[in-house]
C-alpha cells in the first residue's frame, strides 16, 4: 500500500487502484454551464512524447464522439513543460460542443513512468472570447508541483 494524498485528506491506497480524479469546475449549479474546466489524469500509458499521447488522444476521441473534428493541433508549454492541445469539436444530441484540451506529462507514483494531466475546457457551442480568454488564464497561472525532471524530460523526448 502506498500513502495518497489530497489536499483534504491521507489515506492507505490499494496497489491495484488507480487514481482517476477529476476536477469540475462550472458556472451554475442547474442546467449545463456555458464553459467548464475538467482537471483529470491518466496513467499507464505507452508513448513516451505528449505529442504521440495526445496523436492518440485524439484518435479516440474521434472513435468515441458523434460527428467529431479536431479542429487544431498545437505545441505550447506550460509551467515550462511541453504540452500539446487538440482543439475539436463533436455533436451531444442538439448541441454542437467545442473542446479545448491540453496534455502534459508530470511524475506519477512510478518513477519510469509519467502521468498525463488533462487540462480540458468545454463550451457549448464556439468559444467565447470570455472563455478563450479564461482558458488562457488558467494555463497561464498553472504551476505544476510535479513537473518531470529535465533528465526525465530528455529521456522522454528522444
């Protein structure tokens, strides 16, 4: 058993479990939100670049989601780490939903191997320029508290 630990509270974690938090963040508490922010994390993963994480990603998604169109593709860095975002668009019933999503790998519990954080904001419909905006923000502020090391970067990378 490993220790795990939240901001609220320490516990005992079964070494089969495998942590699938998520983070929501919403407008209004009744109906859909125009925009919403999702932190979530994946583990267990083979690609070693967040570029094939996210090629991947997006393959999914397109597999998954009604009438799905990766709109944009795009290299960025945050909190100096590379990250990619997919920027896509798919169909939930009438509701055409807009996507902004970012991959960057941090440290995971395992030491040869990385865990993808998922930065994810969704609007229905086009992306208000208040909500771009917003979006940017946040990826602007995020300071990661496990960032891979540089020799882990490197390796990772080539």
């Amino acid at each position: 058993m490993s220790q795990y630990n939240l901001d609220e509270a320490s516990f005992d974690l079964h070494p089969s479990l495998k942590d699938r938090t998520v983070n929501q963040f919403i407008i209004n508490d009744n109906g859909p939100s125009d925009f919403s922010f999702v932190i979530s994390r994946a583990e267990d993963f083979a690609e070693t670049t967040v570029d094939a994480f996210a090629r991947r990603l997006a393959e999914e998604l397109r597999k998954a989601l009604p009438k799905f169109a990766l709109l944009n593709k795009r290299a960025l860095v945050v909190d100096g780490s590379a990250a990619m975002e997919l920027y896509y668009t798919w169909r939930n019933g009438d509701s055409e939903m807009h996507q902004r999503q970012v991959a960057v790998f941090v440290q995971s519990g395992s030491p040869e191997r990385s865990k993808a954080l998922l930065l994810t904001g969704t609007s229905h419909g086009a992306f208000k320029d208040e909500w771009n905006q917003a979006f940017e923000t946040m990826l602007a502020s995020m300071r990661l508290h496990a960032p891979l090391p540089p020799a882990a970067k490197t390796a990772l990378e080539s």
